[in-house]
C-alpha cells in the first residue's frame, strides 16, 4: 500500500472548476509513479475502485469557501444514505468505498480557493497563484504519503 | 399481438388519472399515466417521454464533418452510439472507400465499448434491484446503494465492468464521455500501446464478471420462474442488425426482420432499405414516433430491438464463450422467446460477448497507428445503421453541394420500442394492477416493464417541427370547446 488514490473534481470548461483537474495534471507529471488518477466532473460509483489498494485517498476540488490559496482536512465517510445526488460528495464516495471495498482508506480533501466560474473561462488570475502554492504543498503530501504525517498538516491555509 | 392495444385509449369521463413522473432508474425523463375507474379496473396506459431534444433540425446547415461530434451531445449515456452512427454517415458523405482494417477496428473498439459500459450501467445499477429484491421491496432499498450493501460481489462486477467499458471507450476517444474519434474516412488517432496492454490484461477478470453477472441473473430468474417468463410478455415482430451469414452485428451488415415465431420477414436489408421496410406512424397523444414493418401494416407490424431481440434474430454471436452460453439460453427459454425479462439475460450476454470481442479487437497492434481511407467524391444522401446498446439506431441524412446538412432524421432505439413498451406497461397492469388498489409497489411493476428495455429516454423525441401537437381550449368544467392538431406532416386541422 504505497500509493495515493488521487480523485480529482471539476470542470475544465468553467474557469476555476478546472482548478481540481490542473492540480492533478501537475501531479502526475511530478510523481507518476506514487498515485493513482482518476479525474471526474461528478463523483460516481466507479471511482471507489482506485481506493482498494491505498495507502491514502486524495480529494482535489475548487473551492469558493477558502480564505486562503487552499486547505487540507480530513474528511470521513458520510452516513449511509440511499438518495444518489447529482452530485455527490467526496464524502458520500467514502461511504460507498466502505460498503464496495470493505475498507475506507483515510481520506483528505484539498480545496484550493477559486474565484470565477463562468462558462468557457479561463483561471482567473487570482486561482493560478492559488494552484500555484497547492502545487508546492502538494509536492510535500507525495513526497510522503503518509495519512499521520498529513494529519499534522491539515487546516493549512496560507 | 395487439392485445395490450385495447388499454391504449378511453374516455376519460369518471376516471382517476394515476401518473408516474418520473419514472425512475431508467435514463432521461419519462411519465407513465393510468386511469382507473372507482374499483381500480384499468381503461387506460400510456408511456410518455416528456423530454424534447430537437436535432435533426439543430444540425441543418452545419458543415458534414460536425456530425459525429453535433449528435453525440443527443445523451450523455450512449454518445458512442450515436457517434459510431454519424461516422458512418459521414464516410458516405465525404466519399471515403472502405476503410482500412485496423481504422474499423477502432470504431469498433470504442462502439463495444459502449455496449458493455451501457449494458453494465442497465443490469447492475438501474435494473437489478428489482430481482434481488423483489419488485414489491421497500422503495429505499429498491437501489444500487442497497446492492453494494446487501450484496457487495454484484455491486462490485457492475462498478468493475462499467468501468472498464468506459476505459475502453475514453483510450479510444480520449474521454469516458464526448470523446472524439470517428472523422469522415478514419479515425483521429491510435490507440497506444501501453493503453492496449493495460486493457488487455483486465480480460481476464472482465471475463469472469460477465459470467458471474449472467449467473446472477438466472438465479433471480429461476426463482420464480412461471411469473418472470410472463411479466409483461406480450409477442412481437423483432428487428436487428446481422453480418450476412446470420452473425450478430452490431457496427455494420444487414436489416433482418422476424415475426415472433421465427418467421423471416425480411432479410439481407442494406440501411437505405431501412426506408421501404419501416414506416414511421404518430399518435396525438405522443411527441414519440412509432414505427411498424411496412409489409405487415400498423398493427401488426410494431417491433422491438435490442439485446433479446438481436440475440433471437441472429443464428450466432462469434465468440465461444458468448455463444455457449446463448445456446443454454435459447436451449432453455425457447429458440425465440419473448420473454420481457429474459432481455436481461440477453443483456448480460451481450456483456460477456462485448468483452469477448473487446480483447480480440485489443489484440491487434496494428489499431496503434490507424490509416485513413481513400476518399472520391461527395455523396448528397447517407444512411447509416448500428445497434446500440438499447437496439438499432437509425441516422438519415442529406447534404447540398456545399457539404452542409440539409435533412436528417434519426430513429434511436426507445422509438423503435415505442410501441412494445407500451404493449408490455399495458400487458402489466392488466396482469397485476387491474382490480387493485395502486400502491407505489405496484406502480413499480410497471417501471420494472419499462427497465426491460432500458430506454435511452433522452434522445427518442427530437424532430422539432414534425412532432405531432395538439393544443385543446377547454371550459372551467373541463369540457373541450375547441381542439387544434398538427400532424406530422406539419398539417394544422381542427380535431
């Protein structure tokens, strides 16, 4: 169990939304061999798959929500629930590894602050300079794939 | 064959209207309407598809070559099908000779694909709940969430096998969904090699899923045997795709038609054939068409398509293990059954048989660096035909000089059904809702019927200005006072 499930979210059409996706991109190129990929617009059952083996799991996404360029937490699986959303959360993925894999492999979301999320556009200036730090912070994660070392760094948000 | 027909219209005066809307677990939005009268004896059943697409009229005027891109947008489940078809199209537009071996085993590759991750996504996520746990279960555990929890291995094959056909489709297309590879005379690109080696060696395990699948499905059959056979069974013409010697087919080849006794209706059809052997008939009270076999007239002549369908008309699949496990099928449930149910058990059939054809396909390095083929003259009119996971799937259209659309007409696989899905929600209520009092379980039977087919509801009503329309004036009683329709002709007449 040496890899990162690295589940990537977003919409490369919509500005910001892509910022997930680019993060992962940048990833791969920097430690192909330490993670696994998988890169989607909405979660779905399928995505469990790439979990089974690892050592960790790896939620990017956008996020409006930060005050910073991004943030690392923890995150549990949510409560059995039977209703599939249209878009359902990284949590909710735990909850089906959970049923589907029997195990739930400790898991962490890294939201990187995005600010535009219009159609057809670009990164916004501002979320390339947040992609830029996640980049450097995530660099840090793979080079030691470890949940209790990344525990420790969770809540950052520079 | 028309017995379900007596339930197709009533009068509506002192009936109760009970809706489905909308039907769930099938893709795209669909409503079902039944009225009763007050001791819950039914008049009347309708499937309506409520949603509204309109592409063959978004595609006139834009340049050929768009095509294969333009209507896969028409769903997001099975845009391979459609885009497999307008590749097609477009190799007769744009004048291109055959193509060369490994660029149609590319296509194939991608159009597989699809069969397999659509087949998958049908049995396990949206239609297995019903035969694990009964049609008549609670409706919150009637759903895939259940599944992974009460029976894991399931939940597991169709999540690997679903998977595995969308890997198959996005190293062909460069996505799961919306890729691109199909241009007029070729494809866009190779495969690479360490895609193929990867796809390859899930064969294997792929394999043993389809057939796990397979005998998943005959234990919930066998259970209740007398009743599965006859749930909403009623018999019915079958259409399909086949290579000329019978062979399964479903990229290429030849209409062939049957009665429900096995009867040759007709046979050897080329897809510009399609026109004089299909006849398209609209109903007011529905944006769908619904077509008939021209030779055996509008009532006796409505068909199904899809997987049960292909796998009575055809003699063979073409790959062992597939075809060993057809002849137990057919050895058991008649050479052609009509079963609704047994679409299951064809499907899942389909499922091994995709992934049979998928490694042989993957076998070939030759599909790494695809060629183009020669291309002549534009053509001004293409017909192209290929069975998509629901079924044949039919795709018209013309072309002026300057290599713009000018006409198309599109007849996807739920309209081919149209008329046998409504003969089996018809069938089901007769069967198990007359008389009772309707419950969400009950209702759920008729869901079940419509899963059967699993109709790629979103992309069966899209002929924006032929839909037949009628728009009625009524009093505050409800009484018509004035009713005007336009038929599909695009005639307005008083009703």
């Amino acid at each position: 169990m040496s890899t990162v499930a690295l589940l990537a979210l977003g919409n490369p059409w919509r500005g910001d939304d892509a910022l997930g996706l680019r993060a992962a991109a940048a990833a791969r190129q920097r430690a192909p061999h330490s993670i696994e990929l998988r890169t989607q617009h909405l979660l779905g059952p399928e995505d469990v798959l790439i979990m089974e083996d690892a050592a960790v799991a790896l939620f990017v996404d956008a996020s409006l929500q930060e005050e910073g360029a991004f943030r690392l937490s923890r995150i549990a699986a949510a409560e059995q629930d039977s209703v599939l959303r249209h878009g359902p959360s990284p949590a909710q993925a735990l909850a089906w590894a959970g049923l589907v894999l029997e195990r739930v492999p400790p898991a962490f979301l890294l939201a990187i602050h995005g600010m535009a999320f219009e159609a057809a556009a670009g990164l916004s200036r501002q979320a390339a300079m947040h992609l830029e730090k996640a980049l450097d912070f995530l660099d840090a994660l793979l080079a030691e794939p470890r949940a209790e070392h990344w525990i420790t760094l969770c809540g950052s948000s520079p | 064959m028309t017995e379900g027909s007596s339930l197709e219209t009533a009068e509506r005066g002192g009936l109760r209207r009970v809706v489905i809307d909308p039907v769930t677990r099938v893709e795209g939005h669909g409503k079902v309407t039944i009225l009763v009268d007050e001791a819950n004896r039914i008049h009347q059943v309708r499937l309506h598809i409520v949603e509204f697409r309109g592409f063959e009229r978004f595609v006139e005027g834009r340049p050929y070559t768009e095509l294969p891109v333009l209507v896969q947008r028409l769903c997001g489940i099975c845009p391979v099908s459609h885009h497999v078809a307008a590749g097609k199209a477009v190799d007769i537009l744009g004048g291109a000779g055959p193509l060369p071996p490994e660029t149609e085993a590319i296509r194939r590759l991608m159009h597989i694909g699809q069969i397999l991750q659509s087949h998958a996504t049908h049995f396990f996520h949206l239609a297995s709940p019903d035969l694990l746990f009964g049609m008549d279960a609670a409706a919150q555990e009637r759903d895939f969430f259940h599944v992974m929890d009460r029976r894991r291995e399931v939940a597991r094959d169709g999540i690997a096998l679903r998977r595995f056909g969308q890997a198959v489709i996005a190293a062909v297309s460069g996505k799961r969904i919306h890729g691109t590879c199909a241009i007029p005379g070729g494809v866009n690109r190779g495969i690479a090699a360490q895609e193929r080696q990867c796809l390859l060696a899930a064969i294997p395990e792929m394999l043993e899923r389809a057939q796990e699948g397979i005998e998943v499905f005959r234990t919930c059959y066998a259970a209740d045997l007398q009743r599965n056979r006859a749930f909403g069974t009623v018999p019915g013409n079958v259409l399909s795709l086949v290579q000329g010697d019978g062979t399964l087919e479903f990229y290429d080849g030849v209409l062939r038609a049957r009665a429900p006794d096995g009867a040759m209706v007709f046979d050897g059809q080329p897809a510009a054939a399609y026109r004089q052997r299909i006849t398209e008939a609209v109903k007011p009270w529905s944006y769908m068409k619904f077509p008939f076999l021209h030779e055996l007239g509008q009532e006796q002549g409505w068909y199904r398509v899809g997987p049960l369908a292909r796998l009575v008309n055809c003699e063979r699949l073409g790959t062992p293990l597939a075809d060993a496990q057809r002849c137990a099928f057919l050895e058991q449930e008649g050479r052609f059954v009509q079963s609704l149910l047994a679409t299951h058990w064809a499907r899942l059939i389909e499922v091994l048989h995709a992934t049979e054809l998928i490694g042989d396909l993957l076998d070939d390095e030759a599909i790494e660096q695809p060629r183009q083929a020669e291309m002549g003259p534009w053509r001004q009119d293409a017909v192209s035909i290929v069975e998509a996971p629901r079924g044949t799937l039919i795709h018209q259209y013309g072309m002026n000089s300057d290599g713009l659309i000018n006409a198309a007409n599109l007849i996807v696989s739920t309209t081919n059904n149209n008329q046998a899905m409504n003969e089996a929600i018809r069938r089901v209520a007769q069967d198990e809702l007359d008389g009772h009092v309707l419950t969400e379980p009950l209702l759920n039977h008729v869901e079940t019927a419509i899963r059967a087919y699993d109709p790629c509801l979103s992309c069966a009503t899209h002929a924006l200005g032929q839909m037949p329309l009628i728009i009625t004036l009524q009093d505050g009683a409800g009484h018509t006072l004035d009713a005007i329709m336009r038929d599909h002709d695009g005639q307005i007449v008083h009703a």
